[in-house]
DNA sequence: TCCGTCTATTTGTCAGACAAGATAGCGCCG
DNA sequence: CGGCGCTATCTTGTCTGACAAATAGACGGA
C-alpha cells in the first residue's frame, strides 16, 4: 500500500527525487502486480475509489495505470475495468518492469531464466565486442575492471564496477538492441551478489574470470572472448543457485 | 502530424478501435522520435501550445507524453520541457517501440542489430524448445507449419503463420524473458517478407527450414535444432539483405 | 568574481463535469 | 417459452480551468 502519499514535507526527501506522483503509484501498483498480489485477469478497483483511497487526484492515477498499460502489465476498458494482462504480455525487458521484479526476493524460476538469456546472449556479445570495441570502449572496460578488484563486491563501489563492465562490454558490441538488454544482465548481477553476500560468507572471486573476458576483447580474439564469457556466466549462474539453496536452508523456509 | 484529432465521427472507423486519444498521440510522436524527426537531446513543444494544436485537452496529451516516457523515450522536467533522450535509453524491445521503429522503411543498421539478437537468441531458444516442448507446443508448431506451407508467405495468412511458429518456438522454451523477445523476432520477420516481395520475385521457400527446426524439436534433438535454427536465421538475414540491396538499387537511391 | 535570491516559465497536480463505450438486465415480439 | 434488441447503468475516457511545485536563468549584493 502506498499509504501517506501525500508528501507534505515529511517524506518529501525521501521518495527518489525523480519519481513523482504518477511514478510512484506505478511502482507501487507494479511490484504487487509483478509479485503476484494482484493475479492475472483480476480487476484493480475503480479510478475513482482509489484515487481517493490514495488521497490523489484521479488524474494523477490514470496516468499510473496508463504507466503500466504502457508496459503490458494491465489493459482498461470502459465499464469492465482495469484488467491485469496475463504474463506472456507483459514487457518483462523493461528496466522498470525488471527492477519491479527483482525488488523484493524474486521468483525463483524468473532468476534462473533471466540467466538462460544472459547465456544466450552475452558469451556472442563478448565475440561481437571483441570483433568491434573501439579504443575507448576498451578503457572502460579496463576501468571497470580496476574498480572491481579495487572496492571489491562487498562495497557499492566495487558492485557498481561489476554492473558497469558488463554494461561496457555490451555497448561495445555496438548492436542497440543488445545494449538494452543491460538492465536485465544488470538485474541478475545485482541478485548474485546479494546472494553471495547473504549466506556464502567466502565468494569466490570474480574477477579474473572477468580478466579474462577484458583480454580476450582487448586481443580481439572473438573465440576466446566467447568462451571466457561464457564460463562466467555459467560460474555467476551456479554460484547463485548454490547460495541461494544454503540461504533457503538455513532460514529452514 | 496528427493532423484533425478531433475524432467527430468521420475518422472514428479508421482509428484502430482500441487506440484511444492519448494512444495515438504517443504513437504519433513516437514514430516521430524513432525515425529522427525530434532528435535525442531536443524538447518537445510545451504541453498547451501541443495539446491546443492537436485540439486535445491538456490531459490527455500528459498521458501521452506518460507512455512515452514510459518506453523511455522521453523525460520531462518542469521549467525544462520534455527531452528527447539518447536511443541508449529507449528500451528498443517494448513492442510499441519496435512497431513505431519498423512501421515505415526502417533503419539499416537495426534492422541488421535485430538479426544479431536472433541469432544469438533463436538457434539457444530451439534447443530449449527441444529440451522442454510439450505435445501441445509441438501441436502450435505443427499446426503454423501447416498454415506455412498451406497459404506461403504471399499471402496474409501465410505470413502470420510463420510468425506464429516462432512465436510458438519461443513460448516452448519455458522462458517468459525469451518469450518477451516474440515482438522483436516478428518484427524482424516481417521486414524479411517485405524486403523479398518487393524485389526478389522468386522467393526462397524456407519452408523446409522450418521444416527441419520443427523435426529436430519434435525429435528432442538440442543439437540439431540449434544447427537448423542457426541455418534458418543465417538464410533469412542473407535474403533480407540481397533483397533489400537490390531493391536499393532498383529505385537507384 | 562569486554566491544567494528572486522571478518567470514549464511541468505537476487537483477538482468537477460530461461523453463514450460496454455489460447486463429488462421487456417486447415471435 | 425463448430469442432478440433496447435501455439503464456503471466504468473508463476526455475536457476545462485553476493552482502548486520545481527549476533555469536573471539579478543584485557581498
């Protein structure tokens, strides 16, 4: 629930400072619709009911739903309603519908198909930059990679150089439908590390595989690059299942 | 340009039945943006002096403007207007996106990105589908291939049979996040028809592609289905580009 | 020169009203 | 009695006009 939206000063700082009103019932509407509180083919109440519930105008919520409506997660019809969409519509790539997803502990089988795509399409990706990284892309590469083995995954830092040496080599592959795949690899990185971090006290360290991925793109030797990506997926994936089968265990649920 | 929004009665038929005012003004305005009319970094006119051209009121124009930024398209930030953002931003596989991206004679170079992506997604894809296809996917399958060879891709039919295989394929993998890519595999699809009926009369049959990917699904065959899969896109994206060589060359332009 | 303030402009939000579309139930007619 | 069409009604769709909030940019003071 979104409960005291109104923000008149309180949690005026604490709301993101870009998500305005319409954003943030999106979010809110979003999460329990993508987390399953709100199942497919049911109703969500009328304009005017919740819009009064939040204490908004009803402008203001339409233009929540016409948010969702936009990235497939529900349709509205006069007199029927809003409808929430069966799943196989919904834009699961979208940034926000991923970040939705993955906000709170995702479903488990969501997780492990997000990383089938990643094997997919990252190990060709890596080929691709090999055979195209330009001098610059390469530099952020190489940047990345120093802040990784700087800060390490347990600091915000090191974390955020992960995601960006992924999000460098797919920009380097200079395909654009590639790239906007980087919030879903984004998504799986950011839960692989918080399992890690949760119950595998010893993670192993990731960054020589990802050297080895950086050399191969450096040499241009697109073979080797597919094949260094492809072990660190396949190493990210497993290391995930496995801490997230010890956290499971451990909190006997 | 919207040219007379104002829906009085007599373009009330033409309107697709389920696009609504703000609906069309986004797609309106999309297309603009997709095709490089506005350019990332540019503002869009101010909300009334827009919405008082197209003879909507304010509102519905917001929303509009909500969907597209919804796609990614577009931010708004008060004094500033709404801006354009860079193409790394738009999420290039919304369905809508791709649509307004591929509706008029679309962009060489995504177009040729498109076929990267299936050719690093759909050949995996199959042998997923291999893996995991149950009788009833197989029976889709069967049932598009059918309407393929039965109709041929002359024909409306023919050509949403097609689509309807791969979708089929793609649902058949289990994976709701490769099955979210449908939208950009048919998009790709579609222009590989156009391009070959526009100048390439005699046509390829890539029935007996197909043919040989669904055997190889149908067989639980990963290894196959992959190869023939490959083999599918490799041939599709070779027609696509001689046909649309040629057709460039046939309005010498 | 630099920094804080002030203003103007743009988007953000609100309120209430009416229009349009779709469902369901009622009633007419066969 | 059963089928068909009309109407009542409910929900989203759209309009109008107003005020609030945020910020870029100008302005003025230290």
């Amino acid at each position: 629930m979104v409960a005291a939206l109104k923000p008149t000063r309180s949690n005026a700082r604490i709301r993101r400072k870009l998500l305005r009103i319409p954003g943030m019932i999106a979010r809110d509407l979003g999460v329990q619709i993508v987390s399953g509180r709100f199942k497919p083919g049911e109703i969500l109440h009328g304009e005017i009911e919740t819009s009064g519930r939040l204490q908004v105008s009803r402008a203001a919520y339409r233009e929540a739903v016409r948010i969702l409506a936009a990235k497939g997660l529900v349709k509205a019809f006069p007199k029927v309603g809003t409808r929430v969409t069966p799943q196989a519509q919904w834009h699961l790539l979208d940034p926000d519908v991923l970040g939705w997803i993955f906000e709170f502990d995702p479903d488990e089988t969501l997780l492990a198909n997000l990383f089938e795509l990643r094997r997919m399409v990252e190990p060709e990706a890596a080929a691709l930059a090999a055979a195209r990284r330009t001098p610059e892309d390469l530099a952020a590469m190489a940047a990345a990679l120093k802040g990784m083995s700087r800060y390490t995954l347990n600091s915000k830092a090191g974390r955020e150089a992960d995601q960006e040496f992924h999000a460098a080599l797919l920009r380097s592959t200079g395909n654009a439908f590639v790239e906007s795949l980087t919030a879903g690899v984004g998504a799986a990185i950011t839960w692989t590390t918080i399992y890690k971090g949760m119950h595998s006290p010893r993670l192993r360290d990731s960054v020589p595989d990802h050297q080895k991925v950086y050399e191969a793109v450096a040499a241009q030797d697109q073979a080797a690059a597919r094949e260094a990506m492809g072990n660190l997926v396949e190493l990210a994936l497993r290391d995930t299942t496995d801490a997230r089968r010890m956290s499971k265990r451990g909190q006997s649920k």
